[in-house]
C-alpha cells in the first residue's frame, strides 16, 4: 500500500547525531546555514554526558519564541566498535550504552511531556538491523540496538495505555548496513 510522505511544513526537529555517521558535523553545518532562512540551527554536543544533553535543552527553549516549539524528536546519535565481545573495555561498553540508548531516553524524558501536553509531536529513534539479528564482533553495538528495539516498542505499548487519544506519534527505523564513516570504521 502506498503511503504518501509526511510534509513536515511547520514542524521543528531535533536531530542527534552528526559526527561523521549518516551526516557529518561540516555536512549538517553546510546544510543549517544553507538553509538559514528556514530557521535552521546546528549545535555541538556530546550527547554521551547528561549535563551537556541539559545544556543544549536550554539553548533549544530559548529560540522557541523564533522557530517554535521542538515538534519531533531524532534521536539519531550512534557509535560502534567492531571487535570481539572480550576485547571491548568496561569503559568502551558504557560508552557504547550511553550514547546508543540512554542519551535517547533523556531525550525522550524532556520531549516526551511537552508533546503530550500540546497533543502534537512525533517521536523518531534509529534502531538497525542489529537490533533483530546479531552479528560476530559487534556484541555490544548489537545489545544497544536491540535495547532501542524494546525502549521503543514498551514505550508505545505504554503511550496508547496511558494515553489512548493521543497524537503523539512514533516511528522506530531499523536500517540494515549504510555505508557511513561509522560503518567504515566497524570495518575496519
């Protein structure tokens, strides 16, 4: 069945993720400042440490009286480390979790109410594959997309519990392999 695309006319978006996977940092600067007049932004965060994920909620609110309140949600942000289980370090696995998962969750947790009270939002998280099926050597990027899997699913579950009448919408992407500097790199 064919399914006609979004428009995304009017919408503000919050998009994780730019240091070199699917679009680098200088590509979506490129791009915001191409695009300007649309009132576009681009802002350098590491998205792994909670008080900087705080700060950049900040500096979001404060352009709300310019571009709108933030009406979906990416939560794009993602890394990986290509090597077996027992070669990863304790620091490598944490590392892995917080920007895979957790750094979506505090996403969400700050979004999440601001669209349920507006009755408006859309919530989008990138999963993969590797969410289903798991792959030698990516033991813990694997765990993290599988994880994403299970926040989103339970998430919704909960939503259309608790909220039944709800517009908030929700949309979990889970890509096979794309050839980005990420995937180069897990290669490697």
């Amino acid at each position: 069945m064919y399914s006609y695309p979004k428009s995304l006319f009017g919408e503000v978006a919050l998009i994780t993720g730019a240091g070199g996977g699917l679009v680098s940092v200088e590509e979506t600067c490129r791009i915001t400042q191409k695009k300007g007049s649309l009132g576009s932004r681009a802002f350098v965060c590491d998205i792994s440490v909670p008080k900087e994920v705080g700060d950049l909620v900040k500096k979001i609110s404060l352009l709300e009286d310019e571009l709108g309140p933030i009406t979906m949600l990416f939560n794009n942000a993602g890394i990986a480390h290509c090597k077996p289980f027992l070669k990863h370090t304790n620091e490598e696995i944490q590392s892995l979790f917080q920007v895979n998962v957790i750094s979506h969750m505090y996403l969400i947790k700050e979004y999440l109410p601001k669209f349920l009270d507006a009755n408006k939002g859309h919530l989008v998280s990138i999963g993969s594959i590797a969410g289903s099926i798991g792959t030698a050597n990516l033991v813990p990027y694997c765990s993290t997309k599988y994880a994403i899997r299970g926040l989103t699913e339970s998430l919704f579950m909960e939503l259309r519990e608790m909220y039944p009448n709800t517009s908030v919408k929700m949309t979990t992407a889970h890509p096979y392999t794309i050839s980005t500097s990420l995937y180069t790199k897990a290669q490697k």
